[in-house]
C-alpha cells in the first residue's frame, strides 16, 4: 500500500506547470494549495485509488488553471 505523498505532488504538479510555461513563483503556491486540499480530501477518505487522487488534484487545480489542470489530466497520453 502506498501512502500519500505532499512533497511529491508538489514537484508532480509544479513539473506539469513548467510544461505549460507557467512560471515557479506561480506555480509553487498552487502546487502547495492543491497539495492541502488533497490531503483534507484523503483524510476524510478511509481508501483510494491513485486515480481517485489524480481526478481529485485536476478538480482542485482547476481553479487556478484550466490549461494545467488538462496538461495533469493527461499526461502520460499523447494530446
């Protein structure tokens, strides 16, 4: 089982941000607001997938950027 990890989501997201040319002085204090709502969400979860995490981190980020939040979505894909 593995376990959530904050940092690591951070670096996913800001990574992801950096692709679309969203600059880190940006980026960083998204990356941390989405990372704090994800951890809220999962504590108020007892199990999820990876997927439930990653739709949750693009409905989160979302608010901030719709063009990050699809880049999120879909990478791994070819878009």
């Amino acid at each position: 089982m593995r376990q959530f990890n904050a940092q690591k989501l951070k670096a996913d997201i800001m990574y992801e941000a950096r692709v679309v040319g969203m600059p880190g002085g940006t980026s960083k204090p998204i990356a941390e607001k989405v990372a704090a709502a994800v951890e809220k969400w999962i504590q108020k979860r007892s199990a999820v997938t990876v997927e439930d995490i990653n739709k949750r981190v693009s409905i989160e980020i979302e608010q901030y950027s719709p063009n990050l939040s699809y880049v999120y979505r879909n990478r791994g894909k070819i878009i």
